[in-house]
C-alpha cells in the first residue's frame, strides 16, 4: 500500500464537483441482480412457507434442517461456554444499553385546544418483532444486545432472533449468549433474505412479526426494504462510515486508529477526516495511516475501504468542517479537538456524534449503551438509530363534549363543504346548539 491508496485528499473545498458527489451522495449497496434474486426468494417464502425456507437454508447455508427453532436449554449452554471476559463484556452492555433506553421510552401526553376539547397522544408496545443477527463470517452479538434490549424495555410481547445456522444446525454461541441474556423470546436458525421474509409473512413454524430491526448483508438490506410495504423495518443501512474532526491540538494516534477502526468493518466503508487549517499534518497523518494500514490484521479490506471512500480533506475553519459534516451526514461523527463541547450542536446530522478525542466510537459501538444501529449513507439527514420508539405505535385519544362539539359545527361544516363532503358537514351540523 502507498500514500496514493486514499481516494481523496487536500482542501475540501477543492474537490471537483464529481468527487464532491461521491462523497456526499453515497449510494446503498444494492444491484438489479440483488433485486430479483431477493424478489424470488420473497415470492418462493411467501408462497411455499417452511419449505422454501428449508430448501434456501440448504442451498446458501449447506445445512439441512426441517425444525428451526433453538431451545432455551441450547442458548443457555452457549452463555455458559462463552468465556468469561466476554461474557462479562456482554452483561456489562446489556446493563448499559438497559439504562440508556429506559430514559429514553417514549411517554404519552394530553392538551386542550379549546375548552371541552382534549386530545391524548399514546405509545403502545409492539406485539411481536424480528431482530436479525448476521452469521457466517460476521458474528455480532453486540448488535443482538442492540435490537432486543431497547425492545424490551419498551414492552414489546415477544422478540425473535434470527440468525443463519452454522454446520451444526444452530447459530453461533455467541449469538445464543447474547439472546439469552439480552432477553430475548425466541430464536430460529434462519439466514439472509429467507429470514426477513419468514418474519414478514411468517410461515408454519415462524409467527409474523410487527417491525424487523437488525443489521445484514446487500440481500437482507434489499429484503428489508421490498417488505417494508408490509412491516416496519428499521431504515435502510449500508457500510460503516465515520468522519473525524480534528485540529492541531488532536493526537494523531486517534485520528489513525478511529479511521482504520471503521475501514475493517467493510471494503465500501467510508472514512472521512478532516483537519482545521493544516496542510502539513494532513500529509504527516496520512503517512502514519498509510502505515498503520499496511500492518492491520484486515488490511486486504481497510486497504480498500482507504481506496473506495478514504479521504483526509482540509478545512479553513470548524465552521467549513461544520458545512461540510451536516452534508456528509455520517453515521459516526468524532468530534476530536479540544473546545469540541461548545461545537457539539453545529454537528447535529449524524447517526451519533461523538464528543471529544476519549469518546472513541468503539466504546459507543460496544459498551457506553447508545444503540450502535445508526443510518449510513447520508441518511442521517432523514433517519435517527434505533431505540425504544421504534418498537411502540402511537395511538390518538379526541374527547370532545357537547358544549365544544356545538362550537365546533359550523365551522367544521363549512370546510367540509368547501372540500365537498356534505356527509362531513350534515355529521357535524347534528350538534350545532338550537
């Protein structure tokens, strides 16, 4: 690898209009060839039930299987095996992620808009949701913790687990551990698009569920998205990302070790730094970075991800880091120089942004109880992470009484002329006072 493996590089505000857009208008990945095989796989789940999940689960995960649900007693065996550290690790997130989330379930509220006329607005818990655990080559019990927890606490009545099956049948310990102890219901050795589609329609074996959350590959994504007509999902997510803010007072062992940090994640990550007025430690950081990649031990994927959307752009003030950031709209946002408090609020469009050089994003995709399913792909402007309001509905409570209602007839009515529903108008006149 050589300096020239990042794919952008100098004054941010010299990047042509093409490479501006590269940037900025990251795609989700996602091709027609995706599309119709998710679509097909969809359709056949749909239709044939337990069978055509069996029959995928066989061609994609090599594991042939008629039951697909894991008993308690299995998950608890996979927590005991675990080994300690990790264990430890993983309650210790859970406890966090309990914390955090109970603060933050969403409350009810009531106002008058007029005398004798109250309206009420109420959350009520999901009846049942999915959470999706990637397997196979990526397993992530931390986002298994992510999707059931937050559930939990907002009072959903069950929570399934879905997660491909390894050689043995069954999804990864870890995988078990972490249902177990994040407190979920219900756990199916299901994978990829298959899943998604047993949770929407479900089938003989696999009861439908109310919202399905959870990170996955391009075909889980694309499955997601081709349900969501049906059952909610959790937003569109592609790639890690992260963007760093920096100065001349930021260590540049940070910036190097938060940047490959994100680059491991995924070939097509996107890991973005830009430092305030300094053309010199660009080029020394992009050094130190070149050469940390060159030692990583996934440096066939960080090295890629440097080429793909590296970038170490330079900034003539925070108030253009602040510009550019807002567009950019990343996932993780590190704000790592000092002063960063008093700048937190300029950088308000991002998954979640992290103040100060110790506010490392591993410790919130781990450990700090923050939800670690955040947009990507510039979807931050339009899309918040994952929390307890994603698995309540809100209903709205109208109270009005006879006095009100008399007050309100005649002009209820005259819209509802206007607009050309006199069926609206004569329900309404029913109560004009005599």
């Amino acid at each position: 690898m050589t300096a020239g493996s990042l794919r952008f590089r100098g004054p941010a505000a010299g990047l042509s209009a093409a490479d501006r857009r590269a940037l900025l208008d990251r795609a989700l990945p996602g091709t027609g060839e995706v599309r119709t095989a998710v679509a097909g796989t969809l359709a056949a789940v749909a239709e044939r039930g337990d069978a055509a999940v069996a029959e995928l689960t066989g061609r994609f995960d090599g594991v042939s299987l008629d039951r697909f649900e894991i008993p308690r007693s299995r998950w608890r065996a996979a927590l005991d095996r675990l080994p300690v550290p990790v264990r430890s690790a993983l309650a210790r997130a859970a406890r966090n992620i309990e914390t955090a989330h109970r603060a933050w379930v969403p409350v009810g509220a009531s106002v008058e808009t007029e005398p004798g006329i109250v309206l009420e607005r109420r959350p009520f818990p999901l009846a049942r949701v999915g959470v999706y655990a990637p397997g196979g080559r990526a397993v992530y019990p931390s986002s298994v913790l992510m999707g059931v927890v937050p559930a939990r606490v907002a009072g959903v009545g069950e929570i399934i687990v879905c997660s491909p099956p390894a050689a043995d049948g069954s999804p990864a310990d870890a995988i078990l551990a972490a249902a177990e102890l994040g407190g979920a219901d219900r756990v199916f050795a299901i994978g990829g698009a298959q899943a998604i589609a047993a949770l929407a329609y479900g089938t003989e074996q696999v009861p439908r569920v109310d919202r399905i959350v959870g990170p996955g590959n391009a075909y889980v994504m694309e499955a997601k998205l081709q349900v969501s007509d049906r059952v909610g999902i959790d937003g569109p997510a592609g790639p890690s990302e992260v963007l760093i803010v920096a100065d001349g007072t930021t260590r540049s062992e940070v910036i190097v070790t938060e940047l490959l940090a994100q680059a491991e994640h995924d070939p097509r990550a996107a890991v973005v730094v830009l430092l305030v007025g300094d053309a010199a430690a660009a080029e020394r950081i992009e050094g130190a970075v070149m050469a940390a990649a060159d030692r990583a031990d996934r440096r066939a994927i960080v090295a890629e991800a440097l080429r793909s959307l590296g970038a170490i752009l330079t900034v003539a003030s925070l108030d253009e880091a602040a510009t550019f950031s807002n567009a950019f709209a990343p996932e993780h946002l590190l704000l790592a120089f000092d002063g960063a408090e008093e700048w937190a609020d300029r950088f308000s469009v991002a998954g979640a942004v992290f103040v100060g050089s110790s506010s490392s994003v591993a410790f919130g995709d781990y450990l700090t109880g923050a939800n670690h399913v955040l947009p990507t792909a510039g979807l931050a402007r339009s899309y918040s992470g994952l929390g307890p309001g994603d698995f309540v509905r809100w209903t709205s409570y109208q109270r009005v009484s006879p006095a009100a209602a008399a007050r309100l007839a005649s002009d209820t009515a005259a819209l509802a002329v206007a607009e050309g529903l006199p069926g609206h108008a004569m329900a309404a006149r029913l109560w004009e006072a005599s």
